[in-house]
C-alpha cells in the first residue's frame, strides 16, 4: 500500500510541475509582448535624459528630446518637457553592454531609435538600434544625432535607423 501512495504522489508532484512549468511559460511569452509598440516603424531621438530605471525584466531609459535645431527642450502644449520612456533589453545585458546609470547620468545627451507605442504616448521599445552618448556638453548639429559628433560613444550593438525606416518583416 505504501509503494502505491509514493507512485501516485511521485506522478501528482511530476504532474504539478508540468503545470507550473506551462503556466510561467504562458505568463513570460504575454510580459514580453511587443504587441503595443509600431514595430514597423522607428522615430529617431536625440534628447537629454532624465533618469534610468535598472529594471530586472526590462531596463527603462527616461529621456526629453531636443527640437530639431538641437537647442531646446520639446514640450507640450502646456509648456511640460516631453518625457518618453523606452523600454530596453533586461538590466544584465544593458550591463553587459556598459549602459548603467552611471555611464547616462541626468542631463546626458543620447540619440536611439524607437519604435513608438501605437497609442501615441511618449514611450517605446529601442529594438535593435543603436545607442549613441554625445560627449558632455557638446549637442548635434541641427537635424543630426549624437553618432555625427565627434567622440560620441556608441553602446551595444547597432546603428541609428533612418527615422521612418519600416523594419523587415520574416515571413
């Protein structure tokens, strides 16, 4: 009688976790959907940051984009900085790839592309772009992006999309 008890409490525990195993499965592949951002499409920014939010799951760049003669803040109609939030790689590999808070402290300016949220708030997802620093205190020139200044630094992998570039779809 023991013997039968320890069988079936070894294929409840074997069934249990199966369970479990299906169930984080599930609940991963909905946190990593991108299924609110356009990515079709990339808006490319130059823009000061904010703050950096070293999240476990996905590391979070805060930022306010510069006007396109890179001499001012962009704001809304109120007279509020635009802040957008875009969404990027887990924080072990912007790690890796020697993005911290230290290295994008307050008043950097960054240029990346974004694919922009389909609801049209100020927030994305950096997809495979490029990252680049502007060296402190030098801003691009007027319609350029820190990648044209000389001793920008670029982090990770990837270079700056055309803004508009519709990314190729696998089929």
């Amino acid at each position: 009688m023991k013997h039968r008890i320890t069988v079936a409490a070894k294929k409840l525990a074997v069934l249990a976790s199966a369970s479990t195993v299906c169930l984080a499965a599930g609940s991963a592949a909905a946190h990593h959907s991108y299924a609110m951002y356009d990515g079709s499409v990339y808006r490319v920014f130059t823009g000061v940051m904010v703050r950096v939010v070293p999240n476990a799951a996905h590391f979070e760049m805060h930022f306010v984009p510069l006007n396109d003669k890179r001499d001012a803040l962009v704001r809304d109609e109120s007279g509020e900085p635009v802040v957008w939030v875009v969404q990027m790689e887990s924080a072990a590999t912007a790690f890796k790839h020697g993005i911290t808070r230290e290295t994008f402290p307050q008043g950097t300016v960054m240029s990346m592309g974004v694919h922009p949220r389909r609801d049209g708030k100020p927030a994305g997802d950096r997809g495979d772009s490029g990252l680049f620093k502007c060296p402190m205190g030098k801003t691009p020139a007027p319609g350029k992006h820190c990648d044209s200044v000389e001793g920008a630094q670029a982090f990770g992998e990837g270079d700056l999309p055309p803004d508009g570039a519709v990314r190729k779809r696998h089929e």
